[in-house]
C-alpha cells in the first residue's frame, strides 16, 4: 500500500535540499570501501592472486630468455656474415694473385720458347753435314786372334782386351804361366802400328772381388793387376814411361752382368787403351 506519509518526508528532505543550495545528491552503495581505508582480500583471493602474479612472471622470464637466445643468434648471423665477407676478399685476392703469376709464367715461357728457338738455330747443323767418328787409328792388329785377346774400336781410341783369367792367379795380380808372352805380343803389336801414341793400362775386377789384407776391394786388385801389367811393358818390352799410364777401375765398368760365373769371368779384364793423343804432342 503506498504510504503519504514517508512521500511527504522525502518531499521535506528535498526541499530542506534545495534550500541549503546543495543541488547535488551522493549515493555510496551499501559495503563499499571508503577512501583512505585499506582493502581487505580475502584469503582465497590472495591464492589467486599470487597465482596470477606467479603465471605473469614466468611468461616475462620467457620472453625474457627468448630475446636474449635471439639477440645471441643476430650477433653469431653478423659474426657469419662479416667472416663470409672476410673469405669472399680473400679468395678475391688469391685468384688475382694466381692471375697474376700464370700471365708472369706465360711471359716466361714465351721467353724460353724464344731462346730455345734461337739455340737450336745458332747450333743446328748444315743441311747435308754429316758427324763421324775418328777413324785415323783404325789399324789391323795381328794381336786380335790371340784366344783370350780382342780390339775394338771406342770413340777416338782402341782398346784391346786381355782376359783377366789367362793373366792372373785367382783373387791375385800374379802372373800365370805363359801370360808374360801373350803381355809381349800384344805390346809388340801396339808399338809397331802406335809407336808414339799414349797408352792406357785399365784393370777390371768383377762384383765379387775377394777381400783380403793385401787387396780389400775390387779397386785395390785391379790397381795391383794393373801396375803387375805396367811393370812387364817396361821391363820386358821397354815402354816409355811417358807413354804409360794406369787406372783401376775395380768392377765400376763391367761388359755383362755380374750374374753369372761365365759374366764375371768375362768381366775381369785387361783393357790396353789407345788413345789419339801421342808424346810428341805433350
């Protein structure tokens, strides 16, 4: 039922309102905090807003972590970039340096084709010229059908070999029986056709050469061999000295190989060289 009574009072309270000149009405709802008072929460409302604050945090951790991994990954990108950059110059440089050293090496060899052209020019030979060997002491020698001796002709110079193993005593420089005549007739013959001409006395050993005290090498039995042949041309057949002269050659120069017992045997040997030259003209 509406009431006059409680109209009439709101009327009055209106008009007392008014008349006090406040033309401006407040309403604070019923529990509402007041100004300047603290905020009272109640304990569920803290567990959840711990729990907000708790979730806040590890996401801005997160991103906190996730710029960092992408700050370390721009600065490793740049770090790429400028080594690439560092690598780009110097192969640049090394492939004009490379550049450089073929056109210098293809100069050179332009310059060495040169030469060699102009060498070839300066020593090419005659048409129609022709090299031969020096025949002027081609001769016949009675000497060369001795069994045991044999005369070729080497270049400028004859050399006539004696087999070692009808000279000497194995291992040796002792004479055999009969090798004194065999030295003799081969001297008589050489002094007949090169009376003047210088004369090599050449000892040959083969590789297997016994070692001893009196000869422990090759070399030493082939020198011995040789002076042994040396001293019977001056006291048998009276050599000049000035027309001798030795050499041991050990087994440095062998005909055939050493391989074989028949090879070795071939190998030891006297050789008598001629040569072109003649004591008239020392």
């Amino acid at each position: 039922m509406f009431s006059w009574s409680k109209l009439i009072i709101v009327a009055s309270l209106l008009v007392a309102l008014v008349a006090t000149g406040c033309g401006r009405v407040v309403f604070t709802p019923k529990g509402a905090p007041q100004p300047g008072v603290p905020l009272a929460l109640s304990l569920q409302q803290q567990q959840t807003l711990a729990a907000q604050q708790g979730q806040l945090k590890q996401r801005a951790d997160a991103l906190d972590a996730d710029n960092e991994e992408l700050e370390s990954l721009l600065a490793q990108s740049r770090q790429q970039q400028q080594l690439m950059r560092d690598q780009m110059v110097a192969t640049q440089d090394q492939l004009q340096a490379t550049t450089d050293r073929l056109a210098s090496v293809q100069v050179d060899n332009q310059q060495l084709q040169t030469r060699t052209q102009a060498l070839t020019a300066s020593v090419q030979q005659p048409a129609r010229a022709e090299i031969r060997a020096n025949n002027t002491l081609l001769r016949p020698l009675s000497v060369a059908n001795l069994p045991g001796v044999s005369a070729r002709q080497d270049g400028d110079t004859i050399r006539v070999t004696l087999a070692g193993d009808q000279l000497f005593l194995p291992g040796s420089s002792q004479l055999r029986p009969g090798a004194e005549q065999m030295v003799r007739s081969v001297a008589a013959d050489l002094m007949t056709n090169y009376p003047e001409h210088l004369i090599g006395i050449e000892g040959h050993t083969d590789s297997n050469g016994p070692a001893s005290a009196q000869y422990p090498s090759p070399h030493h039995l082939s020198v011995a061999q040789a002076t042994a042949i040396y001293d019977l041309l001056r006291r048998s057949v009276n050599v000049a000295p000035k027309q001798l002269f030795l050499i041991g050659h050990g087994a440095n120069h062998p005909l055939v190989s050493n391989a074989t017992t028949a090879g070795q045997s071939r190998n030891r040997r006297i050789e008598m060289v001629v040569y072109p030259e003649t004591t008239r003209q020392r």
